[in-house]
C-alpha cells in the first residue's frame, strides 16, 4: 500500500529542508524527495552569507533588506557552529560607478548629474546607516570608519585606497545549512529521501499521488500537500511532473566565485565596488583560502551543469585586481563553482536587477500546491513560516512558528561559545591538534564528540583518509548525514576537497561504495 503524508517536499536544498523542518515540528507527517545530494544545486554554491544586501538598498529593497537584516542573528543563535559575524571592509573609491539601471543612481543622476555615475561617499555612508537600524542588532557590531594605511586591512589593498568603511554581516556554511535542516526534520518525524526524483505529480480525489524513482526502482506515495521547492527546476515541476502550464517563470541567473589562495593576513572581508556599478566580496576562506565572487549572467541550459567560464574567472580576477597589491592571476585560482539563483521573473532587463525577494503561489484547486519561487539562504527560516501560513488552513490546530530560537543539531550553545567548545574537546582529545578541532567543532558543534566517542588516540578513529579526515568522520557523514559519494563529503559537508588529492578522494568513494552495513545504519 501506498504511504501516506500530510505534506511532501519536492526539492532538497536549503528552502524545501526548512519547509519540511518547520512542518514536521508541527506535527505533520512529512516526505521530501531530492533527486541528487541534499543541497547539490544552488544551495552549496552560495556567496554563504546571512546578509541583509547591502546593495538591494540602491533598489529600494527596503522591505526585502530590513527582514533578512533581522534575521541574522535569530540564526546566528540557532547554529553558531556553522555561522559566525563577519566584517566587511569596503575601500572608498572615486573611480567606481553605479549600477545605472538602479533607482538611487537614476534619481542622483536627474537631482545631481555632475556626479557623473559615481555613488558619493556620503550616499554609502547613509546606506550602512540604514543597514545599522533598518533590522535591530544585539550581537553585531555597527559599521566605523577605516584609515587604511598602515592597517591590516589596508596592507593588502594598493595604496591609493585611504579610507573604507567596515560593517557586519555574518557567515554560514551554506550546504551543512542544508543537511542539518534535513537532520532535525528526520528527528521530528520526517522521511528524508536522497537520490530520488519525483517524476510525475497528479490529482487523484483529495489526494496528490506521487510517483518517485529512486536506483531504477519506483514507488508511489500519496499526500494531502504537495510543495514544489525545486529551486532552478520549479517551472520544469510544474509543467513536467505536475503536468500544469502555468505563467509563472524563474529567471536562471549563473553567479560563479572563485577560490585563490589566501590575499590578506586578517580575517575579515572586503565588498569592492565595480567600474561597471557592480560589486564582488573578497572572503577569507577555509583558514588559507580566499574566496571571490560573484558574477551575475543570465543562465541558459541544466542548471546542474552551471560552471564558472574562464570569461567570468577573468572578470573577477580583473576586478579584484583593481584593488589587491599583488595581483592575482589564473595560475592562482585552485578551485571555482557556480550556482544558478531561481529568480522570480519581475521583469527586470538586467540579471543583477531582478528581484532576490521570494514569492510563495499557492494553487488550491483540488488538493493543495505550493510553488516556491526565489528566495535567499538568509530568508529560508522565514519563507518556511510564509509557507506555513499559506498552507495552515488546510491543517487546523497545529502550533504556532516554533523554529526561531530553536537550534540546529549540534547548535545547542551560546552564539560566542566556539571557542570554549574547541578548547574543551581538545582537553577530551588530546590528540587532535587546533585546527583539527576546530573543523570539528565548526563542523559539528556540541555533535563533535559523538563523534569521536571513546577514542583514546587517532588511530583509535579508524582510517586516515588524509586532511584529519577518518573512518570515524565519514561513517558519521554517511550514517547521519545522507552522504553517499567522496563528492557529498569533500564539496559539500566539509570543503577538504580544496586538502586532499586525487588519489585521497578516490579512496574516499572506494569506501564509500562498499556501502554502509546494516549494522550502522541500526546504530543511528
Ligand atoms: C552565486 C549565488 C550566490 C548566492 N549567495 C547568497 C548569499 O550569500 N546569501 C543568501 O542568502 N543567498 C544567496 N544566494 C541565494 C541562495 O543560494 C538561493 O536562494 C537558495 O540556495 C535557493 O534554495 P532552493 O532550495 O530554492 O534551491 P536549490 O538549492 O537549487 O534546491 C532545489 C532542489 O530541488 C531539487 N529538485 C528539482 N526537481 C526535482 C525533482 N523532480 N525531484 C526531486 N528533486 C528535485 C534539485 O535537485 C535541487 O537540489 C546565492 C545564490 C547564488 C546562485
């Protein structure tokens, strides 16, 4: 027979994992499908920051800006493993233009054209100043002027910048997001489905009926809600597996980073403004790396095979150049990605002006479906509420929004409480040094030891697969955390990939394709 859900999930990155989360926190029974690895697609190949977006302000975003600003630091206390503050250092510059397509350069350039394009200091100063107070700040600090010689910050910058201003945002490992969201709703109840496709979705009665195909094998499940999160694939759910036309589309835009080693001795980032009115953020990355991103260009094609061209590798190499002492060159970049943003269409004529907003539709003939369209990693906590809202009519009596203030796996300390952890594991664990016991804990949080359990010494942690990668850490990424591939762990539940070579990844599949036992999997 059939199983049978009050709400499946089609989709697993981070908005389809937060809406079944959120509703399996309410007591629904829930299944969620994703036809690759939890967040395999866009949502591992962010910029990874809980930000408001500074720059929506120039699209007078205020709304968009002011919630996701408030946000951050409701997750930041919900996960202060996985994100942290982050400052922002942003070099003043009089050769660097606006974004002419922007509401604030069209009204400057009509009020004040001698200007000419430019965004004069004090304009910035008045946008930080909104992006101060537009959401309330209890734990991050406000922006302060730089003079920038003879600081860290300026050190790595050329010379003719003198002043900047520095701001806060925040931080997140965008793909441990994913899967931990994935995780807690298992704990609530949820089935968490991997490597499955949903491929046809039908009205039958009150019912939708769900076919899915997962290893060749297919199986039919039943629900009484169906919620379409396939991200850069919504308009494809809708017509091909909903089988529905529908005049709602996404704009696929391709955003692509760069990884290079590490250009500034501190640890804060950089926002550097564009002779082309855009902006790229520069970001200490994974202790010795610095990442570099982002392009923005209309993306045509399968998502899933979104690749940074030498073209845009070049653009953020030049652009950053601009800035740095020492330039960068091709030979320096050791690894890139890109993502496709599933923008609603609003129309907008250029990529980097469509709207970052969401927007949740909701079809009520016959059984109900929700289509999510956009969206932030910063909003998915809150676009899970919005889906909650629009779908409660049709599960009365259930509990209020419940995930603000409720931590994530491994989450359950105080949000400046990392480095007490890492000092308390290595007293546990002597063995481990700094850096190993700091990936752990950021990794994993109050969960680290679980994962090392009684281990006296490293080789009590089974197999080294090199980069302080063991046996241990990987049956637990398997067991726990739906990894299936050496790819899931060395991209996306840990970067180590950026550590280990060739030979030490292929290893890491062999092991991981002699399966997990039976046994394991009856320990979890
Ligand atoms: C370059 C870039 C930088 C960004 N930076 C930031 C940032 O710094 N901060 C921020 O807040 N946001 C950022 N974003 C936005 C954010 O990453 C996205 O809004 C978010 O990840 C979208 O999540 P999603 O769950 O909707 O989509 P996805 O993560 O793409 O998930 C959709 C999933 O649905 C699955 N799926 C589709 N069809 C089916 C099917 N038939 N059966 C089963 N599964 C299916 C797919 O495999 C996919 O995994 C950025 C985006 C990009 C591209």
């Amino acid at each position: 027979m059939a199983a049978h859900y009050d709400l499946f999930v089609i989709g697993g990155g981070i908005n389809g994992c937060g809406i079944a989360r959120d509703a399996a926190g309410r007591g629904l029974s829930v299944c969620l499908a994703e036809m690759g690895d939890l967040g395999g697609a866009t949502s591992s190949a962010s910029t990874k920051l809980f930000h408001g977006g500074l720059r929506y302000l120039e699209f007078f975003e205020f709304g968009l800006v002011r919630h996701a600003l408030a946000e951050r630091e409701v997750l930041l206390r919900a996960m202060p493993h996985i994100s942290w503050p982050l400052r922002f250092v942003l070099p003043l510059s009089h050769e660097m233009r606006f974004d002419s397509t922007t509401p604030t350069s069209r009204l400057l350039g009509a009020i004040m054209p001698w200007l000419k394009g430019r965004r004069p200091d004090w304009l910035i100063r008045l946008g930080l100043f909104l992006y101060d107070h537009l959401g309330g700040r209890k734990i991050l600090p406000g922006t302060k002027t730089l003079h920038l010689p003879d600081t860290p910050e300026g050190a790595a910058l050329q010379d003719r910048f003198t002043k900047a201003y520095e701001y806060s945002d925040c931080w997140v490992e965008d793909a441990r997001l994913v899967v931990l969201n994935a995780r807690d709703a298992e704990a609530r109840g949820a089935r968490i489905l991997t490597r499955t496709k949903v491929t046809a979705a039908r009205r039958v009665g009150d019912r939708w009926q769900i076919t899915l195909a997962r290893g060749g094998v297919s199986e039919q499940v039943k629900a009484r809600a169906l919620v379409n999160a396939g991200g850069p694939w919504v308009a494809d759910v809708v017509q091909g597996v909903i089988g529905q036309n529908s005049h709602e589309t996404v704009r696929l835009v391709r955003g692509s980073h760069i990884v290079v080693p590490r250009v500034a001795g501190h640890d804060k980032a950089y926002f550097l403004q564009g002779r082309d009115g855009r902006i790229i953020f520069v970001i200490p990355y994974e202790s010795d790396f610095t990442l570099i991103g982002t392009t923005d260009a209309d993306h045509q094609g399968d998502a899933r095979v979104a690749r940074c061209t030498e073209a845009e590798r070049d653009y953020l190499l030049a652009f950053a150049n601009e800035y740095l002492k020492l330039p960068l060159s091709a030979a320096d970049v050791v690894w890139s990605y890109s993502g496709v943003r599933p923008l609603y269409d609003d129309g907008a004529t250029s990529a980097t002006a469509a709207t970052r907003d969401y927007v949740l539709s909701l079809d009520e003939n016959g059984p109900v479906l929700l289509n999510i369209f956009g969206g932030k990693i910063t909003t998915y906590r809150t676009l899970a509420e919005d889906a909650w809202d629009k779908l409660k009519p049709h599960f009365p009596g259930r509990r209020d929004h419940w995930t603000a203030g409720v931590a994530l796996p491994g989450g359950d300390f105080p949000v400046d409480g990392v480095g007490l952890l890492i000092e308390d594991l290595r007293t546990r664990y002597p063995f481990l040094g700094q850096a190993w016991a700091t990936r752990l804990i950021r990794a994993y949080g109050t969960e680290a030891r679980k994962i090392l359990g009684p281990a006296q010494t490293a080789a009590d942690l089974g197999s080294d697969f090199g980069a302080t990668l063991t046996e241990a850490e990987l049956r637990w990424l398997m067991t726990r955390e739906y990894a299936r591939t050496a790819e899931d762990v060395v991209w996306r539940r840990s970067k180590l990939g950026l550590r280990l070579g060739p030979d030490q990844i292929a290893a890491i599949d062999a092991f991981m394709a002699a399966g997990v036992t039976c046994a394991d999997r009856a320990t979890r």
